[in-house]
C-alpha cells in the first residue's frame, strides 16, 4: 500500500471542508467510563487500512505471520483502530487527540471525531484543552479541519512537549518504515499544524497538570516528544498509551512500528510502561487498540498479556 499523491500531499486550508457522514452508525463509536470523579469518554475515529508488517518490520516473516494467523488477523493489509478521548475533570474538558481529519482522501473510514462528539453532545467551543500525544497526522488532523479552529474557544490549550515542536523542525525519518507518501504527508501536516496553532501552544519539558487528576507526560520513543496522558482519582487509573503500544505490543514488544522514528528507544519505553502498567493493575487506552480499547495489561513469562475490560453498560 502506498499513499498516493493526492493523500500525500494535503489539501490546501481552502480547500479543506468538513465532511458529513450521512450513514448510519451500526457500530459504536463512543464509549464513556469514570475514573473516581473524573468522567472518560473514548471516541472512535475510525480505521485506517495498513500494512500488516507495519506491526513488526524487524520481526522474523514466518514468526510475524503466524502472529496474525494466531489472532485471526489478515497478514498483508489491517485495520487500525484510531481512538481519541475526552476527560471532564474539575472545570476543564480535554480532549485527548483529534484523529485524522478530512485532507486524505484516499484514507475514507477516519476523520470522524469532530462528526462522533457532536453526536455525543459535546460542543467544540466547551473543549478547554487539547493534550497532544505527538504530532503526527491521525492524531491532529481533526483540529485542521475547515470551521473547526474557529469554533474552539479563543483561550483554548493546547499542550505538546517542546521536544516534538523542536522535533518536526527538521524530523528523522531515516529509521521508520512507512508506505510511500506518509513520511511527506506527515511533514507537511505537522508544519501546518504548528502554524495554525502557534498561539495556543502551551509547551511542557516532561510532565504538565493539565486538571485535577490529570497528567500529561512525555516519555519518547515513538517520537522524541511522545507523551502519554495519565489519570487518577479515588484510588482509581488510566493510561492514554497514545502510539506508545500496538496490538501486537503485548506479545511481542520488542516488535519495532513502522511509525516509529527511533524504534529501539519505542520498544524500551513499550516495556517499562507495560511493566508499569500491570504493577498498578490500572486501565489502559491507546489509539491503535480495537475500539473502546479500555483493558489492562498481565505480566506472561516475559512478556506481557491483553486482558480486555469487561463492558460497561
């Protein structure tokens, strides 16, 4: 699969519109929960269709084939999941990520946050904050829609590590292993991005409180300002993982992404905050996890297990 010239090279900002998906939703895409006081609704961009050794370009073939074969997965092309999430605490409302958005034609079945929280009742000028796990395109596309930045609120945040703006200055793609056209794609959305949201940037080193019980933390790897967005009130938590763990990242985590930059670096980070993770026996989100993605993670001999989260009715 390649990204063809059209997707790679995005549309203009004036040519860039609002796309309405007039379908019925026959699946869900929203799914609330609550971590002590703290409200959580995780929302579903929807999928991008990739190649299935994305997962695990330094893996050996035959051993990565009957990963997919194990999980009942197609080998050559996969459906990703992209996820986003919304937190209320205190008087602030954060959302985690803004998916893909509509300047890529040739990705159909994402872009849909902007169209699933107005679905959900959730007004764009009531979002507070905006907390970015990194800069690449399935993760900030949906604030580049047409329309949308003039229907945020003037004073609204939007929190990044200063290392990944210092990063997409001049960006390494030298070790990710990316289909034709998204290492481009990706350059040219991050630029615009920190373009059109320069005045609402609010820079943190290593870690920022964005509300009570909410912490946004860079951690690297997958890019240098990676971060992820942790949660905790009431004795309970959760870990928005961002692309810090795929899929196949429990099995296999020293698995190298193709979206990462420096892959050796993402799978030491993978490791140390999956053992974490099931130290403190606390729920985990991540884009990439099959929506509504809430699960936990087990320690299995030396690596890890996905243990989904039971539904919530």
């Amino acid at each position: 699969m390649e990204l063809s010239k059209t997707a790679a090279d995005p549309m203009p900002a004036e040519d860039r519109v609002s796309v309405s998906h007039s379908e019925p939703e026959l699946v869900p895409s929203r799914y609330p929960l609550k971590i002590g006081d703290i409200e959580v609704l995780v929302v579903s961009d929807g999928v991008l269709s990739l190649p299935g050794p994305m997962l695990g370009h330094n893996a050996d073939p035959s051993v990565r084939s009957a990963w997919f074969k194990e999980m009942f997965l197609p080998y050559d092309e996969l459906d990703w999941a992209l996820n986003v999430v919304v937190v209320k605490s205190g008087d602030r409302t954060i959302l985690i990520d803004a998916g893909m958005g509509v300047a890529f034609p040739d990705l159909p079945r994402a872009g849909r946050t902007v169209q699933r929280l107005e679905s959900a009742g959730i007004n764009l000028a009531s979002i507070t904050d905006v907390a970015i796990t990194h800069l690449h395109m399935d993760h900030i596309g949906g604030l580049l829609i047409k329309g949308v930045k003039e229907r945020l609120r003037p004073d609204l945040r939007i929190h990044v590590a200063e290392a990944e703006v210092n990063f997409w200055e001049s960006p390494d793609f030298s070790q990710v292993s990316m289909p034709t056209g998204f290492p481009e794609a990706l350059r040219k959305t991050a630029t615009r991005f920190l373009q059109e949201y320069k005045g609402q940037l609010q820079t943190f080193e290593n870690q920022s409180e964005l509300a009570p019980g909410v912490l946004i933390t860079r951690i690297g790897g997958h890019t240098p300002g990676h971060s992820v967005v942790r949660l905790a009130s009431r004795g309970e938590r959760l870990t928005f993982a961002g692309d810090a763990v795929f899929p196949v990242g429990f099995q296999h985590p020293d698995w190298f992404n193709g979206f990462d930059h420096y892959p050796e670096e993402a799978a030491r980070v993978r490791i140390q905050l999956l053992r974490e993770l099931a130290a403190n026996r606390e729920s985990l989100v991540a884009t990439h996890l099959s929506f509504p993605s809430v699960c936990h993670v087990a320690i299995d001999g030396d690596t890890f297990r996905w243990v989904p989260g039971h539904w919530r009715y």
